[in-house]
C-alpha cells in the first residue's frame, strides 16, 4: 500500500515529517492538527522515499 507523507508547517517551515499508511496519516494529521493549530498537509508518497532530509 502507498505511503502518505504528513507533514505539519509553521509558516515555510516542516516542524514534523511523518510517513505512514492512509488510515494512520489521517489519524496523525487530525492529531496533529488539533494539537499544534498549525496547517498540516498529507501527500502520497510515490516512488523511492529520501531519507536524508530531501523532498
């Protein structure tokens, strides 16, 4: 199953970065959102993931 990428955004900046499955993504992004008051966004994740900080 395809990943999902969350990510919570202080103005331009990313202050978490979280892959997971879609069921987990929506309940993180709820979480998050309600926790921070900040825009999260979640994306799907195709192909290989970087994990040296890249996009």
């Amino acid at each position: 199953m395809p990943q999902r990428r969350v990510r919570v955004w202080f103005g331009d900046h990313v202050i978490a970065d979280y892959l997971v499955e879609l069921d987990v993504a929506e309940r993180y992004a709820a979480a998050s959102s309600r926790r921070f008051g900040l825009p999260v966004t979640v994306d799907l994740v195709s192909g290989p993931i970087r994990i040296d900080g890249g996009q």
